[in-house]
C-alpha cells in the first residue's frame, strides 16, 4: 500500500511540472508584441506559482484535507501585495483604467502600452492526471495577456495540493 501512495503522488507531482502550456490562440502575431506579452505572462506565472496552493497550505507546501480548500481571497485580502496563495489571484487584472501593469514589487511596467492581463484560477485537473484523485486536488491558473491589437495569449499552469 505505501508503495502505491508513492507511484500516485510522484504522477501528480509530474504532471504539475509538466504542465505549463503556452496556448497562442492565434497564429501571426507580431514577434515584438509576442515577445512582449510572454515577459507578462511568464512574470506572472511565475509569481503565482511561487505561492501557497491554498490559504491552509501550510509554509515550505504539503497536503492539506481537500475539502479546505477554495477558491479566493481571505479576509483583508484586497490588493495583490496581499496575496499569499495562488487562488487569491482569481479574478484579478491590470493593465486596465484602474490598475497599471505592475511587477510583483508593485514597480509601474512601461514599454507595455496596451497590454493588459487577467488571471483566473479553477479547480480543474490536467491532462493526464490520475483518475483515483479528486479535481480539487489541482488548480488551474491561466493568465490571459491581451496585447494591444486584440490578440490574447493564455498562459495555463497547473499547482496541485502536495
Ligand atoms: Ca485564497
Ligand atoms: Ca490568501
């Protein structure tokens, strides 16, 4: 028996890692822009990921009882230098009227005129995961960047509850 909690945790950590995807949903954009919006994405993937998997994940990571987890922010939780565990992130976008493209540092990007970004995060699980383990397990992050002609690239990571 150990030995097979063994095998399914080493897949789910697999898939975690091999799962970031870079989904251009359109062909032909403009290598400046596209280059551009894969420095955005990839920053904030990036941040995203070095985050807790949930609130009650404990610091330095391990498993917690699924049925904690959720989706969203805590209480107190309303800006991003507050967020401390990748679901925080759902729903939050810069690069808009109200919010500039920023680092994780809170530095105003320039160079990055019309782009903008919006992350979602949903319990889902990735491609190839296996079938004994429940969805909310994992938690999809997609970080989708809209450059300045419309275009939109998606950025899709995936952080599982280990
Ligand atoms: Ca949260
Ligand atoms: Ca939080």
């Amino acid at each position: 028996m150990e030995t097979i909690i063994s095998i399914i945790i080493v897949a789910v950590a697999v898939v975690g890692i091999l799962s970031v995807i870079y989904n251009v949903t359109q062909k032909g954009i403009n290598p400046v822009m596209e280059l551009k919006a894969c420095e955005l994405g990839q920053a904030m993937i990036d941040e995203i990921m070095l985050k807790r998997w949930d609130e009650d994940t404990p610091l330095g990571g391990g498993h917690i009882d699924v049925s904690l987890a959720n989706i969203g922010t805590e209480a107190g939780e309303t800006n991003r230098e507050d967020f401390d565990d990748v679901d925080d992130y759902d729903g939050y976008s810069d690069g808009t009227s109200s919010e500039p493209l920023k680092d994780e540092a809170g530095n105003v990007l320039t160079g990055f005129t019309g782009f903008s970004r919006s992350v979602t995060v949903t319990f889902e699980k990735p491609t190839g995961a296996p079938s004994g383990i429940n969805t909310n397990n994992y938690k999809k992050i997609t970080v989708k960047v809209t450059l300045p002609t419309g275009e939109e690239i998606n950025f899709v990571s995936y952080k599982t509850n280990i």
